[in-house]
C-alpha cells in the first residue's frame, strides 16, 4: 500500500546527466534512513554522490515503520486516556459514555503524519542537498560497479543500505492466509473484531496493545515464557500486566503451528502450548517475528561481499564489508534493527569510506525503546539482576516511591541502574510514561563513563519521571555510604568536629 501523499514518483526524478562512464565518489544503494544519511553525508564531504532507491525514499521508518506506527499509538493512547478520565467526571454530566472509536479518522492521522514527515526525506530534497537520485534496482557486477535497471554505474565507493523485511514464520498455512506484517497493514479500513498477533516482542506488543485499545480483541502469541525477551524480565512483567488490563489475551510458551484460513479470509488459528493443542478463532493475523535483511538478488557475491549466516553483510566495526570498497549500514547488518543506530552507522560508514577514517559506534551506549503504556527504554549493559555481568550491581526505584508517578496514577513503572565497581554507569533501564525521553540523559551517563555520584548530585527538576533513575542513582550512593567502614570513617569526623567545636566554645 502506497500511502496517499502527493510526491512525484521516482520516475520524475531521475537524473539524466548522471554519466555511467566516470565513476561516483560514493555510490549508497537504498533510500532508507541509513542510506539517506550516508547519501548527505557524503555530499557534504564535498563527494560526488549518487543513492539508488528502487521504491521510495524514506524506508521503512517514514512508511512503515516508526512514524506510522507511533502515529497508530498516539491515536490509540487517546482513546484510552479518554476511557480512564470518565472516573474524573461527575455522573451527574451525561458524558461519562462509552468511548467510540473512529477507525478511518485514525488512519487518516497515520497517513496526515507520513505525508507531513515525508518532504524532509523526499528524493526532491535529495536533489537540492546535491545528491543525484537513480530510480531502479541496483545489483553488483563487480566489486567496483552496479547495473541499476541495465545501465552500468561506476563506484569508488559504495554503501549498502537496503534494510531488512518482516520475517514470514515457517507456519502451517500461512502461505494461503492473508497476513499482516508492519509492512502490509497500513491500508486496513475495518477494525478487525479479533486480531491474533503473533510475536511477543516490541512490534507484537505495541501494536497488539493499540488494536486493543482501539476496540479488537486481541490474543497475543509468544513461544518464550515472557514478553521482549531481550529485556530486563521485570520489564517484561510489567508490559505483560499493562497488556492484560488492556484486554489483550496473552499466550505465553505458545506458538501458532497452524493457520487455517476460509474462503473469506479469516479463519482459525491452531495454537501450540504447555496444555496441547488450541483452536483460535480470526479475522486478522499480524506476524512479527524479527526482520530479515535484504540481500537476496543483489549480487553481492559477485562484489566479493560476504554474508552471514542469517544472511546480512558482515561488516568490522567501522562499517567495512569484505570489498575494501564497500561500506554498510543499519538493518542490512547484523547491527540492532533501530533507527537512530541506522543513521549514526551510515554517517560513520560513510566518513570512513572517503577519508580513510576508522570512526565506530559504542555499541554500549545505545538506547531502545519499546513504545508501550508504559514504554519500555533501556541502554548499555543488561540491569537485570539474573544475567549481570562480573562485577555490576544494580539499584532500583519503583514508581511507587516516585512522587509524579504517584500523582499521574502511574506506579506500574521502575527505574533501575547498572553500576560496575569502580561506581560507573554502565546501563539502565527505565519503565514508565515517556521512559524513552528519560533514557537520554543514561545513554550520555553510559557513553561518558558518568560515575553514579555524579549523576545523583545532579539538580533535577522535581516532580518529574526523571526523578527515578535520579534517585536510583542516589539510592546507590547511599547505600555505599552505609557500608560500615565508612560508616565508622564518618562517625569520628563528627565526633572529631563535635570535640573541637566544645572546646572552642569552652575557650569563648
């Protein structure tokens, strides 16, 4: 589905004076978030640049991905918040009614979002920046060259960035059901009366939990025993519970074997779990699963570019792929499928491969951030208490000991800090309203090597969410102060000060 905006297509245009002769200074394949960030960058560097985009530019984030979807949550927050405010009305004012939702109104929200984004990355912003935009499938016929749509093109150097795709399971039917992944779902006009998700990771609960709350009943398939199972685990309860109180029917240790669709397009699903076999009836699926990248076709072997083996370009540190011409960047690579790591890959992918630069991101000091109610954000080293590295600690503030959350009615939430010996900040995670906002200020603690007591000596603004991770920090550097060495050092300083203040005042 292409939405609605109102940008030519990529046919209008291309460039006709690009020369297939003379070889680009940097060539990008793909018009995502990391390509367009390689494409300005290299332009910006004073290199003749080229980016290839076969579809639209903008990539999953602008189309389907971040934007729409946080467009999808914001309308389906809204909802709720309206729900949960009719307690604050007085009975006696006839608006206390059920919430009706407008699905149409909602999706139009999601399209008005992408189409107001969608200029910033438009291949006529492109062109204004310096960069020449070549429509068309690119596909490597050497380790130096292209054919875009049979038309040669030359590279000094080059950057794949071509992103990844919504992985489709090896589920029983699934080929003769009609699925819905993040890509495929943003032209859905009818609220579907039961959704099954498939995937309990951030797409499978952000999205399971915005279709609930805009009124479909949800049941929420996992094969593990707990929801983001790359998170803290008490995350995950917390996510779990939110789920549940929003309706969402969550299935844990279960997995959809078979899909059994009618002539209709809905159907039954047949789930998997601890009791045997269960029949669930549908009249949506959504599959979120994981991405996988997308190489397939391109020719990279041709290029002398190796894969791994789940099939994304392997890549050192810097972004060099096995072509000592060849760059690459974002979910193409083995790298966290997020945007924001995308850009900062592309933008050192990109300097490294025109001035000799060997520039790299700390992956350490990378945040994510799972889109619930409550949101989920962590960064650098994992806080939780099962998997710690040698030598960390951890130190937790639950938002019922957090003043706003307690005046929001929000104390589901905990901020929890991840401190190594010598009382550095190595990472956090922080769950509650906005916890992708307060997961800034830990990232620069975690990318600066902030010590714990700095960062509780820091003014923060009060009442805030902020508060939490704040005063973990400060938890910690009290519970330190209490060790008893310190503890006895302390104690006779101020008996020392007491005597020395007596005996001044007797000497008065």
């Amino acid at each position: 589905m292409r939405p609605p905006c109102s940008r030519p297509s990529m046919d209008t245009v291309r460039t006709p004076s690009a020369a297939s002769d003379e070889p680009w200074d940097l060539l990008v394949i793909g018009g995502g978030t990391a390509g367009l960030v390689a494409a300005y960058t290299g332009v910006s560097l004073g290199a003749r640049t080229a980016l290839v985009e076969r579809d639209r530019t903008g990539g999953d984030c602008l189309w389907t991905g971040c934007v729409p979807t946080k467009a999808l949550i914001h309308a389906a927050t809204a909802v709720s918040q309206a729900r949960a405010g009719a307690s604050f009305l007085s009975s006696d004012s006839g608006a206390a009614g059920p919430v009706e939702v407008d699905l149409p109104a909602v999706m139009a929200h999601v399209q008005r979002s992408i189409a107001t984004i969608e200029p910033v990355d438009s291949p006529e912003a492109l062109r204004e920046a310096g960069v020449t935009v070549l429509a068309g499938e690119a596909r490597f016929a050497g380790p130096d060259s292209v054919s875009v749509d049979g038309r040669t093109q030359r590279f000094h150097r080059a950057v794949v960035a071509t992103g990844a795709s919504p992985t489709l399971p090896p589920i029983d039917g699934v080929a003769d059901a009609t699925v819905w992944t993040s890509e495929s779902m943003w032209d859905v006009s009818t609220l579907p009366g039961r959704l099954l998700v498939i995937g309990g990771g951030s797409v499978g609960c952000e999205l399971g939990q915005a279709f609930a709350r805009l009124g479909s009943a949800v049941t929420l398939v996992e094969q593990t025993s707990r929801l983001l199972p790359r998170e803290d685990a008490d995350a995950g309860r917390v996510v779990l519970e939110a789920l549940r109180a929003d309706g969402v029917d969550v299935r844990l240790r279960h997995t959809a074997s078979k899909i059994v669709p009618d002539l209709t397009g809905v159907g039954e699903a047949v789930l998997t779990g601890p009791s045997g076999e269960e029949h669930v009836g549908y009249d949506a699926v959504l599959v979120a699963v994981g991405r996988t990248p997308r190489t397939a076709s391109m020719g990279l072997d041709r290029a002398g570019v190796r894969l791994t083996p789940s099939g994304a370009v392997e890549v050192t540190s810097t972004g060099r792929t096995s072509n000592p011409r060849v760059w690459a960047a974002g979910d193409v690579t083995p790298s966290p499928h997020l945007t924001h790591l995308a850009a900062a890959e592309a933008a050192a992918a990109a300097s490294n491969a025109l001035l000799g630069l060997r520039r790299s991101v700390d992956p350490l000091a990378v945040p994510r951030v799972v889109y619930t109610d409550p949101e989920v954000a962590a960064v650098g080293v994992t806080t939780d208490p099962d998997r710690l590295p040698d030598g960390v600690r951890v130190t937790t503030r639950h938002h019922d000991h957090v003043d706003r959350a307690i005046v929001d009615r929000r104390t589901d939430g905990f901020a929890r800090l991840a401190v190594e010996r010598g009382g550095r900040v190595v990472g956090a995670t922080i769950v509650g309203p906005r916890a992708g906002e307060s997961i800034a200020e830990m990232t620069l603690a975690v990318r600066t090597r902030t010590s714990v007591t700095r960062l509780a000596d820091t003014v923060h603004a009060y009442p805030t969410y902020a508060d939490g991770p704040w005063n973990a920090a400060v938890d910690d550097v009290r519970r330190r102060l209490a060790h008893p060495v310190l503890q006895r050092a302390s104690r006779a300083v101020v008996a020392l000060r007491r005597t020395r203040s007596a005996g001044r005042a007797r000497d008065r």
